[in-house]
C-alpha cells in the first residue's frame, strides 16, 4: 500500500541512465585534438556505473556506438573524464560536443556553466527518481535517525543520488555516513540488497522506487517483510547535455530524436535493456523548477567548491 500512496512524480533511473553507464567504460582522456566534423566527441564524468568485466564492456560500448552511428550517421569517441567538473570544462571549450552527467552533477555545472543545456533525460519506468530508505518490518526504527548504530548498504548500480542522499541525511543530523552507521556494504544488485535486509544480514538499504516496485513483483511474499521509513523528494536522473557552441542545431535533433525514439529500434532497446532504463525523456516542461529545488537542496559539496575555487 506504502508503495501505492507514493508520490506519482517520483520514479526510478539507473543513476547514470544507459547512456552513462556505457559511457564510462573503455574510454580515455580528452587529449585536446579537433574532431574530424563526422564524429561525435562524448565525454562523461567518471566511473558512475557498476563494474562490468571486459566482455560486457566492449559489447556495450559497441551496441552505443552502433546505435549513434544508425541514429545519426556519424561515428563516436568516448571520453571518461577526471570528474564532472572536467567535463564541464572540456565541454565549453568545445572539446566535447555532447555530456553526461549524474542529476546531482548537471545541477552544479550548469549553474556555473549556463551555456550547458540539456538534450535528454535517462528514464526507467518514472520520469524523475525518488529514494526509498527500507529495513526489515520487525525493526524498530521509524525514520532515518533512529537508523543510527544499525548497518546499512547501498548498491553498486551507478545510482550515485543514492549515496547522496543518505550522505545529505547524515550530515543533517551531525555525522557522516561512515560514523553515522556501525557499518556499510554495497551489493553488486537491488534483488541481493533486499534479500539481505528481509534476511537479517543488513538492516537497512536504500532503493531507488523503480527498482523497488520491480522486487514486488518478482518476490512479494519477500516484500511484505520490508517497510520503508524514509524516501526522499523526486530527485533529477542522468542528463545527457550539450551547448550551443559544440553541437550544431541539426546534429542536436538528430541526436536527440534518436535517444527519445530509442526504444522504437531492435538497437535501440538492446542498449536499454542492458541497463535496465525504459528510454529517454525529452527535457519536460517542470524541468526548471526541479534543477532550482535539486540546487537548493542538494547544493555542491563544500569540499568540492573549495577545491575548485
């Protein structure tokens, strides 16, 4: 029932949403050279995603590559950068044509790199993810404070807002995450967390809604054992960005056509079903009244600010 009076605004997407997740992997360093003009320079801000050995990698690279080349007729260089704000950097000096970031990351450099747009939005089931915080039904903890002392995980799925929830909760009450719970796991996936919050082996995870939901269907005996205690408001998913300067109006289209209309392609939903999204989102139009509320409420992390001052 708890599942059902969520907010039908919230949703789920793999943090870095496909595009991101095979984005990071097998990539090298922007080395400064000009793109030849039939060739797209894509650049992402790190290692978002989970770890995939060196068969899945290069068959997801390649099934992107692929799909970039049928949607828009030109070919593909990826380019992990050092972090987001490289990317940024790199972007508006017009070494980079197109970026994707983490929600939380395109909240922070668009708002020191206004030129950096947004082209599309990584999506599984809802357009925007909500974090569900969830323990066994017999513990006795009723919201995210009294989670102090207990043990808690956070998957390894690439769904960075996670951890920047629980971080933004600790810190509201005084700690850090790593003092705040006696001790943090992080399981390769959703299905294991659970399991081991209804067996006893942790007590508490945290989920994404999408994911969630999925395990009700997949296991509902299992799930009436869990109750969530805390979930946070929708947050913003992976954004696939651009600017002006570095992507010509029609490629732009091209591009951006191609991501929404993925899932109408036997390609297309190859590279979705991979990571687990059910397509891309045009930008909607209460998209800039959720970056204010993500920067308001998740502003850049002072340690970071100062390292980049």
């Amino acid at each position: 029932m708890w599942l059902r009076n969520a907010s039908r605004g919230g949703g789920g997407a793999l943090l870095a949403g496909a595009l991101t997740t095979l984005l990071i992997i097998s990539a090298a360093a922007v080395d400064g050279r000009q793109p030849p003009a039939a060739t797209l320079q894509i650049g992402t801000s790190g290692a978002l995603g989970p770890t995939m050995d060196s068969t899945k990698e290069k068959a997801a690279l390649e099934t992107l590559k692929g799909f970039i080349k049928d949607e828009t007729g030109m070919t593909a260089e990826i380019h992990k950068q050092k972090d987001w704000r490289d990317l940024a950097d790199n972007m508006v000096k017009g070494k980079l044509q197109v970026g994707v970031f983490q929600g939380e990351e395109y909240a922070w450099a668009s708002q020191k790199h206004p030129e950096i747009k947004p082209l599309a939005m990584a999506v599984n089931g809802y357009r925007y993810p909500v974090v569900y915080v969830v323990t066994n039904r017999s513990n006795p903890a009723k919201d995210f404070a009294t989670l102090k002392g207990q043990t808690l995980s956070i998957t390894d799925t690439g769904q960075a807002f996670l951890r920047l929830f629980v971080e933004r909760q600790c810190e509201a009450l005084g700690k850090n995450a790593s003092a705040f719970f006696s001790k943090i796991t992080s399981p390769g996936n959703v299905e294991d967390a659970l399991d081991d919050v209804v067996d006893g082996v942790v007590q508490a995870t945290v989920v994404d809604r999408a994911a969630l939901e999925a395990y009700k269907k997949r296991k509902p005996a299992r799930f009436t054992k869990l109750k969530p205690i805390a979930h946070s408001e929708p947050l913003l998913p992976g954004i696939v960005a651009y600017t002006d300067k570095s992507l010509d109006e029609t490629t732009r289209r091209r591009f951006e056509q191609g991501l929404i209309n993925a899932n109408r392609s036997e390609k297309g939903r190859m590279m979705l079903a991979l990571f687990h999204l059910t397509g891309f989102s045009a930008i909607p139009s209460d998209f800039p009244k959720m970056l204010a509320r993500m920067r308001r409420d998740y502003p850049e992390p002072r340690a970071t600010a100062k390292r980049g001052s």
